[in-house]
C-alpha cells in the first residue's frame, strides 16, 4: 500500500493504489482533520480492502494546521466548493467516485450527491441534529436524494440516535444502518461487550459491501 502527501501544505493524503478502480475522498468532522486517528484508521483498512483513499483538509483547517490556532468551520457554500474541486481533482475517467466523510464532513458529501462525477456516498455519523437540540434538524435534502447513499450511524450517537433515526424521513436511495452501541465516532462503551476496533472493522466491511454494490457496470 502506498501513501502519498502533498509536500507543502499537507491539505491531502493518499492511501492505497494509485491504479485501484475505486477512488474515494474522505472528509473530516468540524473539529479534527484528516491527520486525526479515526480518519487514518478508516483510511487505511479501506486501502488494505483496494480503495485508494484521498482524505484531505478543508480551508479553515488548513490554516489550522498552518498556524497552530484553533478556527471554526467554513461556511457550508465554501466547504462545498472545496470538496467539489476535490472531486474534479482526484477523479478519474477509468475509476468509480464515491464520496465519504466523518460527521460534518458526511453531511457535505451528501449535499454533492447529484454531481454527475460521483457514483455514491457514505456517512460515518450524520449529525442529524446538535446534541440535545433536535429541533435543530439537519437532514430535510436526505428525503430528495436519488444517489445510492450510506448513512452508518452509531445507536446511541447523540447527533441521532437509532430510536430517532426512525422517525426521520429519508429517501428510499438511502441505506441507514446502525454500529453496535456506537457514539458519534462509532465508539461502544467498555460494557456493551463490543469493541471500538471491532465496530470500525465492522463499519469497513458496510462500506465495501456498498461499494460493491455500486460498482458493477463500469
């Protein structure tokens, strides 16, 4: 497996083959960027599965890397055109596009859904609402989605847990799975009897199952 980063200001990382026949670009939650231990776990176990994996940092976290400060998200509209340029970047004609992200970053890709370059999405824990403000809901353009979409949502992720996931309206291109016990980041507490590695490979597996799914005819 082969790793590849940009020299200078580290917006990206590669892992995997350069040659595989699926590309998929990895998006960071608000507050961690793509160097973040979750983000290279997935990554990696992802790459070991065939995928070439391009995790990259948005803007505001780039300058957060570059100056040691801390800076809030961009605004949704700058996110967006980030992540579409990445799409135009790191797509290839002979290749299968799929998008992913972490939290927020999930949330994105799921907006870039229609682009006529991406062949699906997934999601490691939609923030579905804030914690504690389900109110707040942040998931109304799910119920209009007609890419194949894969929603992998911890069961007691305060973001949307299961019992409330059920009551939300969703588009019928959406697979919504859940994670044994899982928090936002998929993590099950000591006692359940599940394991944090064991959810994330778990997680993985989900994900190549969907993939597989949605790369047969190219």
């Amino acid at each position: 497996m082969t790793v590849t980063r940009q020299p200078c200001e580290h917006s990206f990382i590669i892992d995997g083959d350069d040659n595989a026949k699926v590309t998929l670009l990895f998006a960071h939650g608000a507050g961690a960027g793509m160097e973040h231990e979750f983000m290279a776990d997935m990554a990696q176990q992802l790459a070991a599965h065939g995928i070439r994996v391009v995790r990259f940092n948005f803007p505001y976290m780039v300058i957060r890397s570059q100056e040691g400060t801390k800076r809030p998200p961009d605004r949704a509209p700058k996110l967006l055109a980030d992540f579409e340029e990445k799409i135009n970047t790191f797509h290839r004609e002979e290749q299968h596009l799929f998008l992913a992200g972490k939290s927020m970053g999930g949330r994105m890709a799921s907006h870039l859904s229609e682009h006529p370059l991406v062949s699906g999405i997934m999601c490691l824990g939609f923030p579905f609402h804030p914690p504690g403000k389900p109110e707040n809901y942040k998931g109304e353009h799910l119920v209009s989605l007609t890419k194949p979409t894969l929603i992998l949502q911890g069961e007691r992720d305060a973001f949307g847990t299961k019992e409330e996931c059920q009551s939300f309206a969703l588009s019928d291109s959406i697979e919504l799975d859940f994670i044994p016990d899982g928090d936002h980041s998929l993590k099950p507490r000591v006692k359940s009897g599940f394991t944090e590695p064991g959810n994330r490979a778990l997680a993985v597996n989900k994900m190549m199952t969907f993939i597989n799914q949605h790369t047969q005819t190219k």
